[in-house]
C-alpha cells in the first residue's frame, strides 16, 4: 500500500499557527503518513508536531521544503498521485475510488493551502478534488478526503508505542500514561 503525504502550503508563522499545527494532527490522527509544511519556516511548528508523535506514538513525520514545486515534482517522479484539495475541484464522491485505487498502487500527496493558491498548484496537481462546492476549512477537507480514502478504518488507528492513551469512556474525561503507569482525569 502507498503512502499519503500532506503538502500544507504557504505556511505563515505569524497568523497559521493553530491552523497548521491542526492540519499535521488532523492529518496524523486520520491515517497520512508525513506532513510537509512550506512557506516560512517554522521551527517550532515543527517540534510541536514532533513531540505529539513522541507522547501519542507512530511513525508519522514532519518536515519543512523551501520549494512546494520542487516538492511536488520529486514526488511526480516518484509517481506519487498528486491531489489538491480546493472547493473547485471534482465532488469526492465521484473519485473516492480513483484515490483509493492510487493510494493502494501509487501513494498519495494531498496539497492544502492557506493563502491563496497559486494557479500552478492547480495545474501541477493530477487532480483537483472538492469535498465540497462551499466554503470550509483545509482542515474540514482534509479530514473528509482521509477518512473517504480509508473508508473509516483510520478510526481505529492505534499505537503501540504510545506513552499516552485515551481511555475511551461515555462519562469523563480518561487517559493513560504509560510512564509511569497511572490514569490522569
């Protein structure tokens, strides 16, 4: 099976923060493998991320690129299935097959912006992809295009290297620490 990588576009350390650091949880806790920031660097950004990968557990990584096009046409040359996510795009109800099928065969790159888009990302991409034809989040698109491509199985992702479990409960609010080993309410 292919990998799913996230381009977050146009990251901006001033005004992105809370944004971008919830598109890599969004995308980590849903089933992609990395996520890769460009616009200005953030190193912060990035140890945040890698210390919730470090507490919750997997393999998931983080990184930064100077160049989204270069980014994307090493991944082209991989043969990577470049998908952008924009509410121009086709429905994702009339291509969830086809990005399976490229997952399963190709891996996947799914681009999310911040900024505005520049036209290439839309002509680079092998698809533009809309989870709809309003307004939302790149967080709203992400999570739907993850959770389409998986059918629901990245709901049951779990890490057995994790220092820090949720203890599912109707009532309260439970976690494990693994070290030591304690419940926290």
């Amino acid at each position: 099976m292919g990998k799913i990588a996230v381009l977050r576009l146009g990251h901006r350390v001033k005004r992105d923060q809370r944004v971008s650091s919830h598109v890599a949880l969004t995308a980590r806790a849903l089933g992609a493998d990395e996520v890769v920031f460009s616009g200005e660097y953030d190193p912060g950004l990035l140890e945040s991320v890698s210390k919730v990968v470090e507490r919750w557990g997997g393999n998931f990584k983080v990184s930064y690129t100077p160049s989204w096009r270069t980014f994307i046409a090493e991944r082209k040359t991989r043969g990577e299935y470049i998908v952008h996510l924009t509410m121009y795009g086709i429905g994702i109800q009339e291509v969830e097959e086809e990005l399976r099928r490229a997952h399963e065969e190709r891996g996947l790159v799914l681009i999310v912006g911040s900024s505005k888009v520049p036209i290439e990302v839309y002509e680079e991409a092998d698809i533009n992809v809309a989870v709809t034809h309003q307004p939302h989040s790149e967080i709203a698109a992400l999570a739907i295009a993850l959770d389409r491509i998986h059918q629901g199985k990245e709901l049951n992702i779990n890490y057995p290297d994790a220092k820090i479990t949720i203890k599912p409960s109707r009532l309260g609010k439970l976690r494990k620490k693994e070290s030591p080993r304690e419940e926290i309410n």
